[in-house]
C-alpha cells in the first residue's frame, strides 16, 4: 500500500472513529441516564433488531474509599496525633507526608469509617477532613457475550443495524 493511500486510510478511519466515539459518548450517557432512573435495574440485555443478544450492560457501584475533604484540618490532626514525628513535613508550609496520607487513608477506606486507632495507645481517632465517599461516579460496562462482537459485525455487514446506529455511515442512510 503506497503512501498515499494509508494517509487516506488513516484519514477515514479518523472520521469514522471521531463519528462513532461522538455517538458513543451521548449513548452512554442516555443509558447512565436510564439506569440512574430504574434504580432496581443492575444488569439489562444488549439485543440486536433480530432478537440476538449479543451482550449485557451491568451497573457499577463505586466503591467508598476514604478522601481528604479540608487538607488543613486533615494536616492539624495528623501533626498533633500521629506517632511518627515524621509524618509531616515543616516548611512554610505544613502537609502530611505522602506516605503517610496514603497509609492512614487506605486504613480508613478499610475500616469504612473516617477513624484511625493509634495501635500504641489503642486511642481511636475521629479524623477530621476526612470522609468516606465514592471516589467516580456511578457508571456501566458492556460485556460482551461469547460471539457477541461477530454477531454484532454480521448484522453491520447485512444492513441489520441501519435503524439502531449511525445511519449515515450505511449505505442509503440520511446525513
């Protein structure tokens, strides 16, 4: 293949792609959308217009993890309750070693709570600046099924999706 015409390739491939991730990105939302509205619904079917299931569409839950909401109060209560002298860094400005927040963090997201038990004391700690909440948002995944992927080629290739997709990359499909 020449030169020329990979770049041409290369460019229609581009516009494709630029077409498809633009509808995929409002589709995807439009079904965020409708799972968020039908809050019983964990998991729904992908079928094509012929009846084929070719994947699912599951919910996915964040996971709670602990997340430092007031990095001063965060900084105070570590400065004046953490054992190690060196948790925090003194410069002009005072902040938690990175180690440290990571550490005391994960032991937090662990426990489910904004807590922290000093295991040389057996003091437990209410740790200010910090809450247990979803680190993304609520979203979906597409699993595909076994053939799913080649069931869904099949039916591009035979026209079968001109209603559901893209119209205008069909042949015949409006602009």
């Amino acid at each position: 293949m020449s030169l020329s015409e990979l770049a041409a390739r290369e460019a229609v491939l581009k516009a494709l792609a630029d077409k498809i991730d633009k509808q995929l990105k409002a589709v995807r939302a439009d079904v965020q959308a409708a799972l968020d509205e039908n809050r019983g619904v964990q998991q729904v079917a992908a079928v094509l217009p012929n009846g084929r299931q070719v994947a699912k569409v599951s919910l996915t839950d964040p996971t709670p993890a602990a997340v430092v909401t007031d990095p001063a109060a965060f900084t105070a209560w570590v400065r004046d309750h953490h054992p190690d002298p060196n948790a925090v860094t003194r410069r002009l400005v005072t902040e938690v070693r990175p180690a440290t927040q990571v550490a005391l963090l994960a032991e937090m997201t662990a426990a489910g709570v904004a807590q922290w038990c000093n295991t040389e004391t057996g003091e437990v700690h209410a740790v200010p600046g910090v809450e247990i909440r979803p680190t993304r948002s609520r979203s979906h995944s597409v699993r595909f099924d076994k053939d799913g992927r080649d069931q869904v080629a099949r039916a591009w290739r035979t026209g079968e999706l001109a209603a559901l997709v893209l119209p205008e990359l069909t042949a015949g499909g409006a602009e």
